[in-house]
C-alpha cells in the first residue's frame, strides 16, 4: 500500500509528531483488516530546496519500527527526490534507453580515421 501524506509545520518536531500520530491510525487500520505492513519497503521523503538541509534527522516510527529517510524513491514508475527535480529520474531513463539502443555512455565514439 502506497501514501502520500503532506504536512507543514514550523519545525521538523511538530510535523514528525502529526506524522507519527497518522502512522498510529494507519497501523490500528491495519491491524483491524488483519493486513501488515512491510517496513522493508516503507521509507518517507522530506522534501525541501537544494539549499536547505536537515539540521536533524526525523524520527518516524510504526509500531516502534523506525522508517528510514531517503533521497528519492520510485512511485508509478517516477523517480522522486527530495528536492522535485527530475534528475534522478532523467538518469534512469537515459541509461534506459542507451541500453536498449546499444549505446554505451562511457563508449567512445567510432574512429573516422582511415575513411576517405
């Protein structure tokens, strides 16, 4: 099951503590409809411009399962980062398609040495 929550705060404290309080109603949910929740692959973005970084690193937990912080994660099929660029995504699909195309990136070109 995939979520995209939104929240806004005026410190990383108050929006992990409405997080977490959200984690606890989807948990209980979980629980009630006898499903579980596979925090292997459950991770959370936070999402901010190239020149702001985290002064502390969020404390998000489910079930006192902590959820890891990454830079970018696949959704649909679209690789999102942290800072909403499409960089993360643009490489994948240039690699992609260099690949089904027979295109090395790190090949040089053929000689035209010799070709007259």
């Amino acid at each position: 099951m995939i979520q995209i929550c939104s929240y806004l705060g005026p410190n990383i404290d108050d929006i992990c503590m409405q997080l977490n309080i959200e984690l606890k109603k989807l948990s209980r949910w979980f629980k009630l409809n006898k499903l579980s929740l596979n925090i292997k692959k459950t991770n959370f973005i936070t999402f901010r411009s190239k020149l702001r970084h985290l002064k502390t690193i969020p404390n998000v937990k489910t079930d006192e399962n902590k959820i890891d912080i990454v830079k970018s994660s696949k959704f649909l099929g679209v690789i999102i980062n942290n800072s909403l660029d499409w960089s993360d995504h643009i490489s994948l699909v240039n690699r992609k398609v260099s690949k089904s195309i027979g295109i090395s990136p790190r090949q040089n070109p053929p000689s035209l040495v010799g070709i007259s």
